[in-house]
C-alpha cells in the first residue's frame, strides 16, 4: 500500500468521479476542476442544452470526461447509467451530489416557488424536496452498492449554509431606507428543510459506513455570485464577516480536498465555505 506523502495528498489521477448535477453552474466548475487535476469526471444531469455547452467545453480544451443525459430522480434509468460505468472503469471513487433545484430553476418556471409559507402550494414543497433531497438520496444508493465491493469511496454532498441558519428573510425585503425595492425571489422553506436533511443524511450515512471503508461529508456553500442585482448583493454581502458573495471557483479546493487522501480521516463533516456567514 502506498504510503500517504504530501506529494500524493491531493492527488486524484485517474480517479472515477461521478458529478450529479454535473453542467449546472457550480457543478461545471467541479466537472472542468477535476478534469483539470487528471481525475475522470462522469457527468450526470437532466439539462441537455447545459450538458451539450459542458462538452463542447472539455472537446476544446481537451479535458477528459464522460456525460450523461439522466433523471436523477427515476431510481431505474440511474441504476442503468451507474452499471455502464462499473462495466466500462471497474470502480466508482467518488460521488459528488451536486443535483439540486436551484433558484434559477425555481425563476424559471411558471410555479410560485416563492409564494408565502401560509399560501404555498403543497406540490411544489414536494418537488423542491424532490430536486434537493430525493435525487441525492437514489444516487447515494446506487453508488455506494458499488463502493461497498471495494470497501472504498468518499461521497460528498452539496448542503447550503441555510441548512445551519435560517435565510435572513430581510435581504429579500424592500427597504425605503436605502431605496432597496426587494427582489422576486427569496429561500423557500421546503430548500432549507432539504439542505437541513442533506447534512443529516451526511451524518447518518458517515456512521453507517465508518467500518466500511466510505466517507461521507457535505459543503455547505454560502450564496454564490452569478449576476444577481446589485442592492440584493450588497445586502447580502453585509451580513458576511468577508463582505462579498462567494466566486464559483472557491468551492474547488473544498471539493478535492474531500474527494482525495488528504482527508482520510475526515467523515461526517459539514465544511462551510461562507465567508463567515454561519459565525455571526
């Protein structure tokens, strides 16, 4: 066996990564990052425009990558994608559970995603459970049948700081004060509840497969900056101790870090990329 230096702590070489999730916004910066540092990323996701961008991508720069067009919430069609990844690499090494419905999703669509909790409709609570936790959970599932054989693998899950703390309902909210309008959107309930029940599930898995040779922790990112209005962003940013949103880019380190040797001791752990937010 080889031994743990410094040299190799981070080192991912060759390693099958599979990416749920894996052309959405921060799931591309983990696919095209692991690409980068010489791991396989599998791309697994339900958006082909997303997915089709993704690839034309790693085909110019040359980056290595396998992508999947999947309902990740369809237990049968994943379990097919997984098979044919055993059949072609022989192993699975990590799993990063990026899938989520993400505001945009949320923006995007004709529903009210953002309507009071005293109004909300109760098929959208179920589809934003669904979109959050369900997907993560057939994943899980899937994968770590495969990892089991091998008594190895390291599975990381993407939380969100509002899974720790509860969304500053303000930030949303017009203020006349500084001539802030408010905005369309805000975290609906059934989002912190799932991210809540993502970090849960981290926990319970990590204790469940501790003697099995897999790890399990999640990331639990602070908001991420992609062009949101600027008053929002300001009043954001106040309530962060770094005073600014996070850059796509700044979750990459918490990612390898999780997916190589340099955390083989590490298994249960929520690590929270927030610029401080969750401190205050």
């Amino acid at each position: 066996k080889m031994k743990q230096t410094s040299k190799n702590f981070f080192n991912l070489k060759n390693k099958i990564i599979i990416i749920t999730g894996g052309s959405g916004f921060l799931g591309s910066e983990f696919s095209s990052t692991l690409s980068d540092v010489g791991a396989i990323p599998i791309i697994l996701d339900k958006n082909n425009a997303s997915l089709e961008l993704l690839k034309k991508n790693f085909i110019k720069k040359k980056q290595r990558g396998l992508f999947f067009l999947v309902d990740l919430n369809n237990e049968t069609k994943v379990n097919v994608v997984i098979n044919s990844i055993i059949k072609k690499y022989r192993k699975i090494d990590c799993l990063i559970n990026a899938a989520g419905l993400t505001g945009e999703d949320m923006l995007k669509t004709d529903s009210n995603f953002f309507e009071k909790f005293e109004n909300y409709d109760f098929k959208l609570w179920q589809k934003s459970l669904n979109g959050n936790l369900s997907s993560t959970f057939i994943l899980t599932k899937s994968v770590a049948k495969h990892m089991l054989k091998r008594k190895k693998g390291s599975i990381i899950n993407i939380a969100s700081d509002v899974g720790i703390i509860s969304p500053d309902h303000r930030i949303y909210e017009a203020n006349k004060k500084i001539n802030y309008k408010g905005v369309n959107f805000n975290t609906p309930l059934s989002y912190s509840v799932a991210k809540s029940g993502i970090i849960s599930m981290t926990r319970y898995l990590a204790t469940y497969w501790a003697k099995k040779g897999i790890r399990v922790n999640c990331v639990s990112p602070a908001g991420v900056y992609k062009k949101h209005n600027k008053k929002f962003v300001k009043q954001l940013s106040e309530r962060i101790p770094l005073g600014r949103m996070a850059k796509p880019e700044e979750l990459n380190g918490a990612i390898i870090y999780l997916c190589s040797n340099a955390s083989s001791y590490v298994t249960g752990h929520n690590l929270v990329v927030d610029g401080g937010r969750t401190i205050w």
